[in-house]
C-alpha cells in the first residue's frame, strides 16, 4: 500500500479536492464508466480521461478513493466540489494514462521512480 500523498509528491499532482488521508492498494485505468463499475476494484486509484460529475458518482460507488484525470484535462467546478463532499481525491496530471499507469504500477510494486 502506498499513501496517497506519497503519489501526489512523486508524480508532481495536481489537486484540485482533497479526500481523506488514505493509502491505495492498487490502481485502475479505464474511460468506459460500465467497465469501472464492473472491474475496478474498491481501494483503487482509477486513472481516466473522464472530467465529468459521474465519475465522482462511480468512485463513490466503487469506493474508490482517489480519481486520476490524465493528459491535463481538467474537471468543472461542479465536479470538483462534489469529490469535495464525497471525499474523494481528485487529481490531475498533464502525463497520458498509459505513463500514468506505469509510473503508478512502480510506486504500489514498492519501486521508487528515477528522478
């Protein structure tokens, strides 16, 4: 497990709402909402494209702590203020989901990235 402000610190993060103090198992990439509701696991952070208010909603109902928008997209202030009341991290990063991925994949291995 590694803390979520571990991840935010090492992957030089964007926050645009902070949730609670938690630590993630594993990760998740995925864009398609009906694939994330049936397959990402709870505890993940989820790495996405997605911007709008439903993903808040799925990360709620997956437990899923912390949401990851890649490719510097940014969420509307609705979004975010609804991860704000849903305790939800969300987060930003100019980087694509498949750098992400990787970089995210070797911090939870328990792998530090080259600076």
């Amino acid at each position: 497990m590694v803390q979520i402000r571990e991840i935010i610190e090492s992957l030089s993060l964007k926050v645009f709402a902070q949730g609670q103090g938690v630590s993630v198992e594993r990760g998740y990439t995925g864009d398609l909402l009906s694939l994330v509701i049936g397959s990402a696991p709870s505890g993940a952070l989820w790495i996405t494209v997605q911007r709008h208010i439903n993903i808040v909603a799925v990360a709620a109902l997956k437990e899923i702590p912390a949401i990851l928008i890649a490719q510097g997209l940014e969420p509307e202030g609705d979004v975010v203020q609804k991860a704000k009341e849903e305790k939800i991290w969300l987060l930003g990063s100019p980087e694509d989901a498949f750098t992400l991925s990787g970089k995210v994949y070797q911090l939870l291995q328990g792998g530090s990235l080259p600076r």
